[in-house]
C-alpha cells in the first residue's frame, strides 16, 4: 500500500510522472496492447491518481471491480473495499468524494436501481465521483445479458452521463470523464457507460500510453463546495438547509440548487467538446439522406449495416452520440441536415434513446425519426436486422 | 485542522452575527483548553450547537448539547446524520456536518473515515454517527451493522426515542412491545430490538444502552467512545432521548421519565472489549479521560 505523503511535485504515491490530462490523452506515445473492457479500465484507473473506490459484486462489472482491487494492492489506488451492497457502496462512495477524494465505482443493471437513491444524492452534492456502468439490463425476469434498460432510470439524477462504444473508448473516457467532472465550473458526478458484455468482455486491439505517467491528484479545495473534512469554515449551508424553513425562500433555494446541478452539467460542454474531439462523432456518406442515430455497441452495429448498404448503393450514416447528458442537441441536429430518415437502434424494450431524439428534435427538425431497430434481454442486432428495417422504408412496399 | 478556521475576516467582523464572533472569542475548542472540555462549561462558554428548533423540553435537544460539549477534539470532529428529528439539529453544529439519505449514514461515514486517514495520516479526524432509533434499527440497520462488521474507527450515537416521531409518531423497531403507535394501532407485536447486544456481537468494542437523565455519564461515554473508535474499532451508544409529545409528555416532564427509564427498558447496559478496557486504562494515565 502507498502513503499519500509519498506524492511529490512531479510524481505521486505510486512514483508514476504527474502529466496533463491533454498530454494523457493526446500527446503520450501508445503501443498496442489486445485486453477485455474490464482490463482496460483498470489500465486507465491505474493513470489516474485515484484516491478511493468501493466495490460489490455483480455481473458483468466484477472483473473491473477486482482489478481496481488489485490497483489498490498494488499501490496505485489509495483505499479500496467491498461494500454490502449498491446502496451501501453508493453511500460509501460518496462519503469518499465528500471527503475529498477521486473516487470510482462500477455497478451493471440490478445493482443500478438498488442504488438508486444515492444518484440524486450524488449530484446534490455536487462530488465528482466516477460510476462505470456496464449496462446488462433490469430484473425481472433474471437477466445477465446485454441491455442498456438501465440507462433509462439514470438520465434524469443531475449526473453527467457519457457513452463509450469499444474498449479503446471506454480507456479515453474515463480518464477524460475525472477531467471533465472535477472542473471546478462543472463538478457533478459521471457515468462512463459501456455495453455488458459487449465491451466488457470482448478483448480488442487498444491503443494505450505507458503506465509511468498519471492524471495530477484531484484537488478539493477548488470545488464550489467545502470538502468534508475539518480543513476549512464549515459553509453557511451547512447551518441553514433548506429543510428547516418552510417559506418562499426556502423552497426557491432548493429548486435553484436543482437547477444549478442541471446547469453545470450543461456547462461540461466545451470540456466534452475538447476531451471526446466532440459530442458526437459521424461516419459513413456526408450527404446521406437516411442516417442512424445511436451509442455504444449500436453505434457499432450500425456501421456495420451501413458498409453493406454501401455496397447496395444506399447511402447512409452513422451519428454516434457520445454524451447523452448533456444532450448533444445541436451538434445531432447539424449532423441531420438533408436527412430523411433517421433509425435509431436500440438494447433495451423501451427506446429510451428514440424517446431522447425525439423530444429534443421536436419541431427543429424535418428529419422522420424511426424507433428502431429495438433488441432486448440479451438478444444480438446483427447488421441484417438492420439492413431490413432501413429496406422496408427505402423499398417501402417491396420487402428487404 | 487549527481553530484558526473560526477566526472572522476583521473587514467583516462588524456585520457577523454575534454567534459567530462568539464561536471565535467563547467557544472551547481542544485547542484552546489546558483541560478535557466537558459538560460543566456550558453555562459559561459558547456552546458549538446553535439555537435549535426542536420543542420545548426536548430531551434529544438536551442530550445532543451533552455530546457537543464532550467531544475530544471538536475542530477535527466530522458528525454525519440522518433523517429525522436529528437533522432538524446538524445545520445548528459548526462542524462538519453531512446529511445525506434516511438509514446510509453509517456507510457514509464509513466512505469518509477511510478517505480522511487516506489523506490526513498524520492528524486525528474523528468521525461520529449521530442518528435516530428508525435510521439505526430499521432503515440503516445493514449499513449499521456492516460497518461494525468492517471494523470501521467510527463512533456511533443512536438517539433512541422508541418511535418515529419526526414523521408523526409511527411503531419503529425500537418501540417496547405492546405499545401503541401508529402503524401498530393494536399494539407492537413483537420486543423492542436490543441495538446494544447487536453491536456488541457485531464487534463493536464498546458498546452501552443508557438514558440521557444524567449529563456526565453521557459526557463519558461519549469521550470514551470516540477515543476508543480512534485507537481500535467501531463504538456504539444507545441514548434514550424520549419523545415527549408522542407519549403525552410535558415539556418538563422528560428527565423524569429517562430517570424511570434508567431502571426498567435503559437499564444500564456496558460492555467493552478487553482490548478496550487496557486502550481506556492508559488514556486515564495520560490524563485524556
């Protein structure tokens, strides 16, 4: 184990070189390495200086949760446990942050909503912790499989929240995901979500820098609210929440609060902007006039379709959303200029992505948004399924 | 962290409250004392707990002034909540304080010890727990217990008033058998949870059921408490703090009520570790007790 003492100017505990977090990401040289999502992320933990994590068992994140285990054994991440279940964890963790530390857990699908209460928690308090989530949808009946329906219960907790589509993604955003969230104007909490499975156990080819260089520690005292520790004036909301008073003021306190939370996670857009090289990223034919409007594995899938629609001369693109909070609405909609239709395919019964397309596109856009192709409990989207749904339209009438 | 943290800007000092500019010239602070605070200085000094809005004649009010003014070293001290009646009173502390949800306050402390001695290896933060009955014995009873089970260096008061009262005075798993609340209109059917016994099996190494009637046995347990979580592990205190308007009470009826109760449901109840018992015997030595 290491001691936070053994940090210096330039190194930290763990003797790894402090760097920027441009440097991380953009300058670093990176050799080829082949891993599962779940090794990846303990590679970008072990880059981070990260204080804290609290882990509990579940599938399919425990493979990342022992790694950032073995993180902690090895010296690179301060202090480490099993916690007693995701609401406990989720507590813990934000005890953690509160108490001036990096800190990042991982959860999948049913652990999710038993922690539910703690996400609003969480923003309202305005920590920076880093949850990865590795969606396997919702119970019941018992699932294990691939599906986002989660996602779903999370857009609307104050959080940030980002969508990796490949295990070199999920390396990228989770370093740029602390970045993001401990900027003192920003400072909300953030979920990096992968696919289950998909990207979690899937081993890829990934690009990584050397393990000699880290993030610079986290530093509490630049966050709008006081760290809980003893090291500064306790601040006036402290003494004077919102409960105690039952007036105009009190109730105009706590909306205002609610909606600050919101406003900084919209304020995470130029960070995002620069961390992720944009909000959104398109591939496939600039003047397409269909398009597919999806994240993570989806996003995958469909570029998959469009190559083979390519080759049957119908052009097509891939919009990828990367950010789902913030919501990357004017970047979706300049990507939709001389669209005609737009396909949105989904892992999960509910659409809750078509459901966000479509709210925010509503009387902006002359796009037709179509809710789907849709999979769910575990089911694959092969490129076919696809390739139909696009064909039923295009060939309206004549079957793929 | 140095008592410095409650010295007043000097360009603001003539539009501070006066509870404020109090807190810097008459609070007791552990760094401003040649002798262990105590109950016997709140007459005199500026107690650490505001002006509260609980009733009149609360005795949970009364007992949460015999804690502030007993803890060891209140500049480094960190109290986290719960809801309740109890967290009508943290936004009064000038400390620390965190409420988060009903029932995590143990593992939220749990989350902030591990970071404090992660950060601050070389000074003492303590990190004490200060809930109801309802967040201690029912909601938070996991998170309780677990973070006994984990070994966790945090202190935790249960102020038990056998009901949940900010809520209007429903059975809770504190309640005695028989009695009638709401939710149990016919009565609690089954006995009162012995907390005490819980964390003493838990591993807690200290572990006491008492009432709040007398101010300097709950000043030493507290102290006693919170040194001992400090050195070897989890401690726990069950406080009867009764609420007099759910059991028909006058406002100056409540310290007559904790004295019954000393004999009968709060008899006291004391068990330390031997572990314990040799850390409490050197701290007597070394004049911190």
């Amino acid at each position: 184990m290491s001691k936070r003492s053994d940090m210096t100017k330039t190194h930290n505990w763990s003797g790894q070189k402090l760097v920027s977090t441009d440097h991380l990401l953009f300058e670093a040289p990176r050799t080829k390495h082949f891993m599962t999502g779940s090794e990846v992320l303990k590679e970008a933990v072990k880059r981070c200086t990260v204080d804290a994590s609290v882990s509990y068992p579940i599938t399919p994140q425990s493979e990342a949760a022992h790694l950032i285990g073995e993180l902690w054994a090895e010296g690179y991440v301060g202090t480490y446990f099993r916690g007693e279940n995701e609401f406990g964890v989720m507590s813990e963790v934000a005890g953690c942050a509160m108490a001036g530390a990096r800190t990042i857990t991982t959860t999948s699908g049913p652990g999710t909503l038993r922690a539910m209460e703690n996400f609003a928690m969480w923003s309202g308090t305005r920590a920076p912790m880093q949850l990865v989530l590795m969606a396997r949808g919702i119970n019941s009946p018992l699932t294990i499989q691939p599906d986002n329906l989660e996602v779903q219960y999370l857009l609307e907790t104050g959080m940030m929240i980002w969508y990796a589509e490949n295990v070199q993604e999920l390396f990228d955003m989770s370093i740029a995901a602390f970045t993001v969230s401990e900027k003192p104007d920003v400072h909300v909490p953030i979920v990096t979500v992968v696919d289950g499975f998909f990207v979690s156990h899937t081993r890829e080819a990934v690009m990584l820098p050397e393990d000699d260089i880290a993030l610079h520690p986290y530093d509490p005292y630049a966050a709008p609210l006081p760290p809980i520790d003893s090291e500064m004036p306790p601040g006036r909301f402290l003494r004077d929440p919102f409960v105690m008073k039952s007036n105009y003021i009190s109730y105009a306190t706590h909306a205002s609060w609610q909606w600050e939370v919101r406003s900084a996670v919209e304020r995470s857009r130029p960070y995002a902007e620069h961390y992720l090289k944009g909000l959104v990223h398109t591939s496939g034919s600039e003047d397409a006039e269909i398009a597919f409007i999806a994240c993570g594995t989806a996003a995958n899938q469909a570029k998959e379709a469009q190559r083979e629609l390519n080759k049957m001369g119908v052009k097509t693109k891939v919009i990828k959303l990367r950010t789902i909070r913030p919501f990357p609405e004017k970047e979706l909609l300049a990507a939709l200029e001389g669209v005609k239709h737009a396909f949105v395919p989904e892992f999960n019964v509910v659409g809750w992505l078509s459901n966000e397309v479509k709210h925010t596109l509503y009387g902006k856009c002359d796009t037709e948004i179509v809710c789907g192709p849709r999979v769910a409990g575990g089911m694959s989207m092969p490129a076919e399924a696809i390739i139909q749904e696009v064909m039923e339209i295009v060939n309206a009438g004549k079957g793929a | 962290m140095s008592i410095d943290k409650y010295k007043i800007n000097p360009e603001f000092r003539d539009i501070m409250p006066q509870e404020i500019i109090d807190l810097e010239e008459k609070a007791t602070w552990a760094q401003n004392q040649d002798k262990l605070r105590g109950i016997k200085e709140l007459p005199e000094t500026k107690e650490i707990l505001e002006e509260h809005s609980l009733c009149a004649g609360c005795p949970e009010a009364m007992a949460l002034r015999y804690v502030l003014s007993s803890l060891p070293n209140p500049e480094d001290t960190i109290i986290v909540n719960s809801t309740g009646c109890t967290s009508l009173m943290f936004p009064h502390i000038a400390l620390h304080t965190v409420h988060s949800l009903f029932g995590n306050q143990n593992a939220v402390a749990s989350g902030i010890k591990r970071v404090l001695e992660w950060r601050f290896p070389d000074t003492v933060k303590d990190v004490v727990v200060l809930a109801g009955d309802g967040a201690t014995v029912d909601i938070g009873l996991d998170y309780t217990l677990q973070s006994f089970f984990r070994q966790e260096k945090i202190t935790t008061l249960c102020f038990d008033n056998e009901v949940y009262a900010n809520t209007g005075g429903q059975e809770s798993g504190a309640t005695a058998k028989g009695q009638v609340f709401k939710m149990a209109p016919t009565g609690k059917k089954f006995e009162k949870v012995p907390m005490w016994e819980l964390a003493t099996t838990s591993g807690c190494h200290y572990s006491v059921n008492m009432t709040a009637s007398a101010p300097k046995a709950v000043a030493k347990a507290v102290r006693e408490a919170i040194l001992i979580a400090r050195e070897i592990g989890p401690t726990f205190i069950n406080i009867y703090t009764p609420c007099i308007l759910e059991i028909g009470l006058s406002a100056n009826e409540g310290l007559g009520e904790m004295k019954d109760q000393d004999k009968d449901r709060f008899k006291s109840y004391k068990h330390v570790s031997p572990e314990a018992e040799a850390f409490l015997a050197k701290c007597k030595e070394e004049g911190l007790l």
